[in-house]
C-alpha cells in the first residue's frame, strides 16, 4: 500500500509537464482571437515552458541534492500553482509567457525531485519495477491531457484550463505535504555551492555508461515525442481518420504503451534490465522501420497500424529500464542525474518532432524515418557507450 501510495503522489508529481504542454493545445486558436496575439507569438507560450522546465531541472536537481527532496519539492509545487493563477490573470500574451515561465519552473520540481526520490526508495531490480508502476499513472497523461483539455473548453474558456491546472497542483501540495516523506537523510547530503555541483554534471557526463543510458532514454523519447506530434496530421491528413477516430488509435496506443510498461516489470528478475531496454529499441527500431516499408508499398492504415503500435508499446520497455540503470550508480548524485536526464529528454524531443512537419502530412513516411533513425541511434548509444552493467543484476531491495 505504501508503494500504492509513492506511485500516485510521484506519478502526479512528473505529470505536470505534459499536462501543462497538452492540456491548453486545444484553447490555442480562442487565446489569439482574445490575447489579439498572432500564432507564432502565442507559440512562445509553449517555447517559454519548455525551456522554463529545462532550466528549472538543472537548478532544483542539485539543490534536493543539498536540502533534502521535500523542501525544494513543496517550494516547486507551490510556485507551480502562483504561475498557473498568474496564467488565468494574464491580460497580455507577454505577461502570459512570463507566467508561463514561473510556472514551468515550478513543475521542473515535481518532474525531476520525483526521479530522484524513486532512487532514494529503491535500488536495483525493485526500482526498474517501481518505475514500470509510475507508468500507469504518468503514461497517460501526455495523451489524455488534450481531450481533458478539450471538454473543460467546452464548459470554461481558456483561462479555466489553466485555472484547472493550479487546483491540481494545490492538491498535489497538499497530499505530498502530508503522503511524501523526506527521502534524503542528513549524512548523505551534499553542498549545493556553484562549484560543487558544476563538479557533480562534470562526473555524470564522464561516466559513459550514464550517457550511454541517457541517451537511450532520450532519443527514445524523441521518437515518442515525434509520434505525439506528427500522427494527427498523419493519420488524419493521409488515411482520413476522423478525430473521434484519430482518438481512439491514439488511445490505443497508450494503452500498448503501459501495457508493455507493466510486463517489463513482471519480467524485471527474470532479465537483466539491459536487455529488456535493448528489447524495447529493438521493438521502436524495426516498428518504425516496418512503417517506412508499408508507407512505401501503399498497404494503407492496416499495414502502417500494427508496426506504429509495437514502436509505440517499445517504450514501455525502454523508459524504466533506462531511467533506472543511468540513475543506479550514483544515488549520491541522484537529483543531479535526474536533472540531466530529464534536460536531455525535452531538448532531443523538443529539437527533434518538429522536422517530422517539414514534408507535410500527407505520408507517414517523413515519421516513420525520423522515429527509425532516433529509436536506432539509442540502440547505438546504448550498445557502444553502456555495455558495461553490473548492478542491474541486483537483488530487489524494498522500500528503504
């Protein structure tokens, strides 16, 4: 029940980025008519978070490092909730950005203090099942938050979107104010002058197995993060799903998704987690691979569906096991080492989807490439710089 517990609390704390990224998606087109802001200015918005979250990340890590998890977690979450009611407040799209920007940095806490707190809890076979079970709550967040984000439009306007996030995140303070212990005890604290924690990253990006694994992680993500991104215009644009069809494709893919998350943990034990995260790029690699195959003989949608669904459900294996194996060896630097993983994750992401948009939506061949080639290039990493593991095969530890 405890774990129960740590699940819920830790997977709402990383749901904050993309709920905020997706849930305002829809609200877009009605904030420019109000804001009188063009599409490109109002993009910004987005811009600003993304960013917010990457700077946020590389400064609260090393600070739970120092201070202890709760206190920096608590302060984020807080500043979370004043920068969605300043969203509401907003009465210009250069004050909304700057908003935005406040709140960005506020969820960075949630999303990377969490990671770091999996590590204090558990270690070796009973972290990489601990993170599969974090799946089920932050898995479907980045999918299911632009259809929460659109009935709440149709009951509220723009401003009630954002309204709707700072009560969720009053509610996370106060259920992790009173649910989440401190993780980090006093002796194993270090001291978060400048110095030290440029020394900290400076380790982190020497250890070639943690980049190895990072980077897995990351292009991983990438990938997913193209599928999020181009399958609308896709799906739609050249096999004419309509939306409500297009919704449920998507939502079976996540489904595959945290399906495949929750095997993993069943048959964490009985591998090693290096090969159950070399499995799952496997499956993104030759899924997307199958794609640009069907894309380029006409099968249509039943020859691009099946092979989109295992890329999809490839990364139920590969986003525990990968997060858990770079954050093994170093739980003295376990803030610092989430901060860094999550940085990589939505730079590659970030830089990467939008060239998926560049020939247009009318094949699925320009996605399907770009999924192949990143999901193949974190086959690389992790093939060439991780191929040293040993405390993958560590017994499971509980809960510390």
């Amino acid at each position: 029940m405890r774990t129960a517990r740590y699940a819920l609390v830790l997977g709402g704390l990383t749901a904050f980025g993309p709920l905020s990224i997706d849930m305002y998606l829809p609200a877009l087109p009605a904030m420019a008519r109000d804001l009188h802001a063009g599409d490109a200015t109002l993009q910004l918005t987005l811009a600003a978070f993304v960013l917010g979250v990457g700077a946020g990340q590389l400064v609260l890590g090393p600070l739970s490092d120092a201070f202890g998890r709760r206190k920096p977690l608590l302060a984020g979450v807080a500043l979370f909730v004043v920068g969605s009611l300043l969203c509401v407040v907003s009465p210009s799209v250069e004050l909304l950005i700057a908003a935005r920007v406040l709140q960005a940095f506020g969820a960075s806490a949630g999303m990377v203090i969490a990671r770091a707190a999996v590590r204090d809890l558990f270690s070796g076979i009973a972290m990489a099942r601990f993170f599969s079970m974090l799946m089920l709550v932050t898995g479907l967040a980045p999918i299911l938050a632009p259809v929460l984000g659109g009935q709440l439009l149709s009951l509220t306007s723009w401003r009630g979107i954002f309204g709707a996030l700072a009560a969720f995140g009053a509610l996370l303070l106060i259920v992790a104010a009173f649910a989440l212990p401190e993780t980090l005890p006093a002796h194993r604290r270090r001291p978060a002058r400048p110095a030290s924690v440029l020394r900290g990253y400076l380790s982190l990006l020497r250890d070639r197995v943690f980049v190895g694994y990072a980077l897995g992680l990351g292009l991983s993500f990438a990938a997913m993060f193209t599928y999020i991104s181009a399958s609308s215009f896709v799906l739609q644009g050249a096999y004419g799903l309509s939306p409500q069809q297009y919704s449920l494709v998507f939502g079976g893919g996540a489904v595959g998704l945290v399906l495949a998350s929750q095997v993993n943990g069943r048959l964490v034990g009985r591998f090693r987690q290096h090969t159950l995260l070399v499995t799952g790029l496997l499956a993104g690699t030759v899924g997307a691979l199958a794609m640009v195959v069907a894309s380029l003989s006409g099968l249509g949608l039943g020859g691009v569906l099946p092979p989109l669904f295992v890329a999809v459900a490839g990364a139920g294996f590969v986003m525990p096991n990968a997060t858990s194996l770079a954050l093994a060896d170093h739980p003295e630097l376990a803030g610092s080492a989430s901060a860094l993983l999550g940085v990589l994750q939505f730079t590659v992401g970030g830089l990467t989807s939008p060239l998926a948009g560049l020939a247009g939506g009318d094949s699925a061949l320009p996605m399907a490439l770009l999924m192949a080639a990143l999901a193949g290039l974190g086959l690389l990493s992790v093939g060439t710089l991780a191929r040293r593991r040993g405390s993958d095969q560590l017994a499971e530890v509980g809960v510390a």
